[in-house]
C-alpha cells in the first residue's frame, strides 16, 4: 500500500517518441540496494510495463532476512 499508484514515467518519457527511442520492446534491468518485499520493485516494474518495456529484471546487493520465529 505504500508504494502504491506513487512512481510515474519522468515528463520527457512520456512523449512517445521518447518511449520508442529508449524503452519500448526492451528489456529493463530495475536496481535496488535492498530488497525487503519487493513492492517497491513490482510498482515501478508495472509503471515500465504499461510503457511498453517487455521485460523487467532486478537486480539487489542484499534481501532482507525474514522474521525469526
């Protein structure tokens, strides 16, 4: 909920031309220092998709660790 609805396109890859040029068919690599839910990584991946990216990947330095028990 957090993440939600709050990353949009910079203004100038909305032209698309710009989207052509740079993002569309492409494959995206997304990085981020750490990755605790990944909700972060899945909003902005759905922001790239409904651009026209064809494929999102990630890439992280570290996960966080799940609760102990």
């Amino acid at each position: 909920r957090n993440v939600a609805d709050v990353f949009v396109l910079s203004p100038w890859m909305r032209r698309r031309s710009a989207r052509r040029a740079w993002i569309e068919d492409r494959c995206v690599v997304l990085v981020d220092d750490v990755r605790t839910t990944g909700a972060t990584l899945d909003a902005c991946a759905r922001v790239l998709k409904t651009a026209g990216v064809r494929e999102v990947r990630a890439l992280t330095i570290a996960r966080a660790a799940p609760p102990r028990r």
